[in-house]
C-alpha cells in the first residue's frame, strides 16, 4: 500500500523530466477581419453577388496573413458604401477616386489600385463621335445624344470640365437626352449605328474596339483625350494596424500573380493590384479642383438658358 502511494506521488515528477506534461494546447490567434466596402463604380459591370462570392473566395483560400484576413462587402450607390463605412460597418473603401477623394481624410496613406492591361494604374478617357465629313467640332454636339453609362463618375467629370472650359453648359443642359449603357462595348455601339452622338470611355476600350471592329475606327473619331487618371483605387482606415495593413497589402499583390487571383481580376478588367502612392491620384485631384473653380465662375446664361430640358432614359442595358 505505501508503495502504491509512493508511486503516485513520483510519476508527476517523472513525467515532468521526460518532457511528458499535460498543459492545456495554446489558443490558436484569432485574426482580425479587414472588411473592404467596394461601389459598383469600382467594380463597374460586375454584379454585386458575382463580386462579393468570387472576391471572399479567392481571399479566403489565398491569403495566408498570420493576423488579418480581408472580405469584400459590395454596396450599389455611393451613398450606402459612405454610410457603411461612417457607421463602422466596413474599414476601408474600394471604388472610384472621387469616392475615396469623399473620405480621404479618414483613410491611411498606403493606397491600392488596379493595374490594367493597356495603360498601366492610370487610363486617359476620350470623347467620341461619328465621323461625317470631318470629326464634328465638340459646341456641334450641342442639342445632340450622349451615351454615358451611370457608374462612369470620372468619365462625366471630364466631360462636364470640358464643357465649361469652353463656355458650354454641362451634360444635363447640353445634351438633349442620355442614355445609359450596361458597359463601354455597348455605349460605343451606340455613337457607330447612330443611337447616340457621343460617348466617354476609356481610350483602352476604344482602341481595342478598333482593334476587333476596324470600322469602328474609320466611322467614329477621337475629339478630346483627357490626361490618364486613376479608375478605381482603395484604401484602410487610417485607426488600423499601420504595419500590419502593410503586410496584408503585400500578400493582396502576391495573390494577383496566381491563377487564383486571375479569376477575381476579370471582374475589374485589370490584371493586378498594386500598392501606389496618393501623388498618383494628383491629376484627378486637379481636375477635381478645376470643375469647381470654373463651376463657381459660372456658365454663360445665353448658352445655358437656350437649351431645352434634356430627358433621361436609365437602365437601358442592351443596344
């Protein structure tokens, strides 16, 4: 019996010197959740559920941060991705730069944008129409048809600035109607049979309509090319981790050279995402900066008062 009880109280201690111990496994780390509120401007033809199920998969599966991992919550209107993010609901804003440029000041300086094909981060836009005996001068456009689809935010910013610096009224007294297109493709199609007089696109698309449509090229014409912008940009909170919101831009550039990230790429038209600077976004900064300056010195109330009240056609999604 006493042997019994000597056994006992030695085999802790015996277990102690050969490394055998019984302490409870560590806690595994939990990681904190990045969510990321993208705006269809951003994302500009794909579809909210396409966006957010191909988005949060890939990310899931590819991201391999030990401390955060990233999701990607899709919003319609700019005006619900702002109040997402001022109610705290998401920690960052992906979409187009006059979005970002909205909450700038609440955002931390490292920057993501999308790197496409034909242009690198940044896309010059330019306005079109149909050749006839000559590429029509922009003030005969005036009375006539534009096709600009609803998420091209910065494509009616250019083309409101160069109404004005020309002493024309902007789109809505310019133009008798506007149309809306579900994509570039279409809104290009429209100005080449004649549904439309104008459109703004980016100058990628147009020459690569060109390049599978040659007639397209021989029938439309270029009539103002816009300096190279940034179409869609992102950005974290500027409270979060600094250090750690770097690590997680790092493996959001990893993942785009795999063919994973390939998939979710196609959404955006792009093919990779890199991290820039906010120096980058200085030209529509100054374009922003212009439309104000030229809309606070007024338009010409002869031009503007002689213009009949445009009407609207939305959700026209097929030519």
């Amino acid at each position: 019996m006493l042997a019994r009880v000597i056994a006992l109280l030695l085999t802790p201690m015996l277990l102690i010197g050969t490394g055998q111990t019984f302490a409870a496994p560590a806690e595994k780390r939990e990681k904190s959740l990045i969510i990321m509120g993208g705006s269809a401007l951003g994302l500009r033809n794909s579809t909210k559920q396409d966006a957010e199920i191909a988005f949060n998969a890939v990310l899931d599966e590819t991201i391999l941060n030990p401390d955060m991992k990233i999701h990607v919550s899709v919003f319609e209107t700019t005006e619900e991705l702002y109040a997402a993010f001022d109610r705290g609901d998401i920690d960052g804003i992906f979409g187009s730069p006059l979005e970002y440029q909205a909450r700038m000041d609440q955002l931390g300086p490292e920057t993501m944008a999308l790197y496409y094909k034909n242009g690198g981060i940044k896309q010059s836009y330019v306005l079109i129409g149909r050749r006839n005996e000559h590429a029509p001068q922009l003030s005969e456009l005036r009375n006539r048809k534009l096709t600009l689809a609803k998420f091209q935010d910065v494509e009616a910013l250019y083309l409101n600035t160069l109404l004005l610096r020309n002493q024309l009224p902007e789109i809505q007294g310019f133009f008798s109607e506007r149309l809306d297109a579900k994509n570039s493709n279409i809104a290009i199609m429209d100005v080449f049979f004649g549904k439309s007089d104008a459109t703004v696109v980016r100058e990628s698309e147009f020459l690569t309509a060109v390049e599978l449509n040659p007639q397209i090229g021989q029938k439309l014409a270029i009539l103002d090319k816009s300096p190279p912008y940034i179409p869609a940009v992102g950005g974290v909170r500027k409270t979060v981790d600094r250090e750690k919101i770097k690590t997680l831009m790092q493996d959001i550039e990893k993942i785009t050279a795999s063919s994973k990230g390939a998939k979710i790429l196609t959404l955006t038209q792009a093919t990779s995402i890199e991290t820039i600077s906010r120096d980058e976004m200085r030209s529509v900064f100054d374009l922003i900066k212009e439309y104000e300056s030229l809309k606070k010195s007024g338009t010409p109330k002869t031009l503007a008062t002689e213009q009949p009240k445009p009407r609207t056609r939305d959700k026209r999604h097929a030519p």
